[in-house]
C-alpha cells in the first residue's frame, strides 16, 4: 500500500474518518477493539491540525500489519516493578494500545503514591503526545511523556542523523483550558523537507545539514543529510537527553538503531515513558486557581492585541472548528484508504 | 553589600573560595554548616565555568541574611505525602540546604518505589542544578529538576516579563561521563544583556524585546523590556511548562509575583521540583552499555574533526582545569567577599 501524492482535498466529519479508518486497518488484520484505538488516535491528530500524525499513517499502519510486524490483538504485559513503575511490554501490538492500557494502570496508583511512571517497549508508534497528557489532565494529573522515534536529527556540531526527533509532551490540568504541551525536539518534520524538495524549493537557514554536516538550504541535500534541533545547542541538548532517558528505561534501542516507525519493513525498536503526578496529594487546589490566572494574564500579553496562547490553545481551536466543519483530507489519500477497506 | 564592578582577574583554588565565601556567609548570620553547603554550591558553579551562579551571589546573599529573609539554621520540614511525594518547607533557609536535604530522602525511597518526587517551596535560590542531577546520576538514578526564577522572558508573541527564566536539569548515569544538562529556557541571561548595556554595544537579534514587545537590539531597551525563550515557540511552551508545573505542585507563586532570588528585599516566593527515577528497578544494565557505545557514537560525529559534547562534557573539562590551575575570580569582587568576612 502506497502512500499517494496530494491530491484535492475534500470535507470529512471525524464520525467518518475514524469508521473508515477502522474498517482500514480491521480489513489488514487488526481487530475491531484495536484498529478503533488507533483510529481515534489518528483521527484526534487530524481534528488537532497535526495532519502529518493523522489518517496518513494508515498505509504504513497497513503494511506493517500485512507484513506481520504489528501483532493485534496481543495484549500487552504490564507488571509493577516496583510500588510506582510499570513496566510494559506491548507484544508488538499498536502504541495507542499500549499507551492507553498504561495510562488506566498510571492514574489510579499515581492517585495512591503521588507519581507513577512507565516504561513501555516492543510497542508502535503512539502518534501525537497531546491526546495522552490531555487525557491526564483531565483527570486531573500532570504528566509528561517522552518518546524516542528514528535517527533524523544531527548532533549539535556533528554529522549524521544520529539523534531522534523525540518529542516531548506535557499536561498540566487547568479547567477546561489545560495546559498540553506536544513538540518535537526537532527544528522542523524530514517531511516538510521532502515536501520543499518535492516543489524545488530552497529551505530557511537553520533547518538542517547536508550528509557533511555542513548548513544547507538545499532540500535535496537535506534530506540525505539531517534534520538541526530547534533551538540550537540547548534543543540539541534536550532532544539526546530524552534519547537517553527512554531508551535506557524502556531498554530499547539508540540513535540509528530505532526502526518501526516510518518504515514497513524494521522491527519496532523504540521506547516511550509516561510521567504521572497527583496534584491531590500536594492539594494543588488554590494553586491551580493562581494558575488560571496566570495564563490568562499570559494570553491577554499580545503585542498590537495578537493572540498569545497557552500550549494546546490553538490544537483545542483547531479541533473545535474541525468537529463543526469537517477535516481536511486529501483526496488520494482518502481514496486510497477507502480501496483498503474494500480489499 | 553592593555587587562590585568589574576588576583584574586573579586564580584562586577551590578550597580557598570555600573557606572564604563560607565565613562571609557566618559573618552574615548563617551557620557554619549551611554556609558549607551554599559556599560548596556557589565554588561548584565557578569550578563548572558558570561565574553567573557562582560567588558573584555572596553579596545578595549577605544582604538578605542581614535582612533577615534568609532563615540560617532552619532545617527544612519534609512530609512524604504519599507513598513517592515528598512535600518540603524549606523555612526560608539556603536553597541548596533544602535541595540537598530532599535528594537525601529521595535517593532511599526512588530505590525501593522506583521513582519519587519532591516539592519544595519557602526555601532559597538552588544556584546552579547540574551539582544536584550529577549526585544523583552518581548514585545511579536518573533525575530531573526544574525551578521557577523571576519573570524576565516574554511569551511568544507577547508583552512583558511575565515567564521565568525556568531552568531544566536533567542527569542520566553513564560511568564516569553521565549526561548532565543543566539550561535556562531563556534565549540568554538578563545578565548578559546588562554587560552588554554597560559596554554600549548592540545585543544580537533574537536576544531581546523592549517594553513593548519589539524585537531588538538595543540592550537598554532590552533591559527594560524581556528577555526572548530559547528556540521560538517551542522554547517558549517548555518555559511556560516549567513554570505550570513548578508553580502548580509546590504551591509556589507564577510570572511577576515570583520574588527573592536576585532581589535582596522580597521573600522567596519560587519552587523547585526533585524527580528522581530508579534504573535498577527496571533492570537497565545492559542498556546502560549500550547508552555509554551510543555517547561514544556522538562524540565521534564532529563536523572536521571538531568537539561534540554530550551534555555535561564540557563543564567536567572545565572544572577539571580548574581543579589543577585555580579558579579565575573577578578581583573587585574578591576584596568585597573578603571584606565581608572581616565585618
């Protein structure tokens, strides 16, 4: 299954997206109860305005699943090693599998002990980090989440993709305004470098390196080349901390050994770690209040009146007017996954 | 006790810095077992090539002792709310006394739950964070820090110094070389703009807005207005983070409400959040080898033969260096910390 060139894009309401998407993966050998997991995952992505952690992840999805690397169905083991850590073998099963299954053990005891954390390996990709610490918000935790994915991004004065694009994702619970932090320690996607090189564009400074390690705006040379961190030195910095942490906790792999995600063809090799706090056991609860208004002192800061949002002020925008008037979706993608459902 | 200009610069030993920035401190009220441990903190960051949380503080330092705002001798009250949750009052005595107080509680209890946490609040400035994640990378725990500090950096596409400069600390074991990041998520410090200031010269683009939320490279209109996040956006939303969740779990004040670090007239009003995570309850020895070959890997991956640095690297260098030729030490500085011991 190929993914398809862009296309014309035509309206979709989610109720939709995630049928289709479900019978998709459920015709490629998921069953039911998974393929509606990880099809609410993608679909929450596309309703965020995060289309490249969306429904475009279906024919990948569906190739693994053919190929045998995705196991559905295979429940994931979870066992308490210790009063506050799970650790989690997800059987190759899918990441939202593994990941939601993980959160339903976190909450309760991080409720009893405070914090709870957990390790989670031989599991696929979980897709975007907000729909997890959005979840604990929710109930009332803060949370962060971190997870190693392929080898896309140069050391800081180094050569070579050698250091994920390990995004980092934060909840912190405020009302029906939480604050959801998901980013990549990347400066920018491999695919919006291939999408430059696609129309023959240059690339802004800053985005990558070519295969020397030499700064480029050739998107060509990029691609072969690697990704730079955001932020320079410090987000070089942050991005090999997260590499380090996950992989040594979830024992997973390293650098260019971390394969599953974008491929079809590599096992899944990559770790992912979940964070629970309670802010009971601390009461929080004039705190939090402090909190909401501060960020609402923050979001009335805008220069010239412009908008200033708190993390996940724009994905809850985005999602409130995607519900109303359907998602975007591009037409040959969406034609592709239909023709799935009918194999 | 004023902060002295700028002198001749003169090598002095680490042993010395200690004694004589400790009996400053006990001239100035503390007791000779916190002045100790927040000399050992101040020499730590001069021995690390970070002047700016090193001894230059002694004169604040001195002020709010005088003051009466730094408590000496005031041993923290510390709770386990819960089985993993250590709630700590540091009764306004010295930062590090808190902090070291709280890893001497964590440690134990991360070893047999897996992971605890830390909340501290009504308790000093905790200088430089790597000599803390580095003790406990030391003992073989991963660990996490984070601190709110006074509203000096503006949110993305706002007005006003209404976030912290919210450092980071991360410390991940690997033998003798673990990874130890210690960073604001501030784009540079208010000092340096100040230096800049002082000297007449144009801060970089990027640095700086004014009172208005201008980008630019006036360092008096910087100083009046705040200092820009680290890499954009995303930089912005970890600072933001950092302050929620400080903030939030430590009951401690946010934005412009947070007091007492560089000021020697408010109380302290920040927090500081301890997160320590076991690796052997996970049974991360073989990947603790396979991190170190991975470290090694990046090390190796300069661009013409040049330096890449794991974090943490270059500070060990530096306080090696330092250890055998002596530590350079600002010369008007050095009379007035002296001076102070003879009061």
């Amino acid at each position: 299954m190929q993914t398809p060139t862009r296309d014309s894009y035509k309206l979709l309401g989610a109720e939709e997206l995630r049928l289709t998407v479900t019978n998709a993966l459920v015709k490629a050998g998921a069953t039911v109860s998974d393929a509606q997991v990880q099809a609410n995952q993608l679909v929450d992505a596309e309703l965020r305005g995060h289309a490249s952690h969306g429904i475009r992840r279906v024919p990948v999805l569906c190739d693994r699943l053919h190929a045998g690397l995705i196991v559905s169905g295979a429940s994931p083991d979870t066992t308490w090693v210790s009063e506050s850590v799970l650790d989690v073998d997800g059987n190759l099963g899918f990441g939202p599998v593994s990941a939601h299954a993980a959160i339903d053990e976190l909450l309760p005891r991080a409720a009893s002990t405070g914090v709870a954390l957990a390790a989670i390996r031989r599991s696929h990709h979980i897709g975007m980090l907000a729909p997890y610490v959005e979840r604990m918000a929710s109930a009332g935790f803060v949370s962060m989440v971190m997870t190693t994915s392929e080898g896309l991004v140069h050391p800081w004065g180094g050569a070579g993709a050698l250091v994920g694009t390990n995004p980092i994702g934060i909840g912190v619970p405020s009302g029906d305004t939480p604050l959801i932090l998901d980013m990549s320690t990347a400066a920018v996607s491999m695919g919006k470098i291939l999408d430059y090189k696609a129309k023959g564009l240059e690339i802004p400074h800053g985005w990558a390196v070519d295969r020397n390690g030499r700064p480029t705006t050739d998107a060509a040379a990029a691609s072969e080349g690697a990704i730079s961190p955001f932020g320079g030195a410090k987000g070089y910095a942050l991005g090999i901390a997260v590499e380090a942490i996950v992989g040594l906790l979830t024992r997973t792999a390293f650098g260019t050994e971390v394969t599953g995600t974008l491929d079809a063809t590599q096992p899944t090799t990559k770790g992912d770690l979940f964070l629970v706090i309670s802010t009971d056991v601390l009461r929080a609860d004039e705190s939090a209040q402090a909190l909401a208004r501060y960020f609402e002192q923050i979001r009335g800061s805008g220069v010239d009146s412009g908008v200033v949002s708190i993390p996940g002020d724009r994905a809850r925008r985005t999602r409130t007017e995607r519900l109303e008037a359907g998602v975007p979706v591009d037409g040959a993608l969406w034609a592709t996954i239909q023709a799935a459902c009918q194999d």
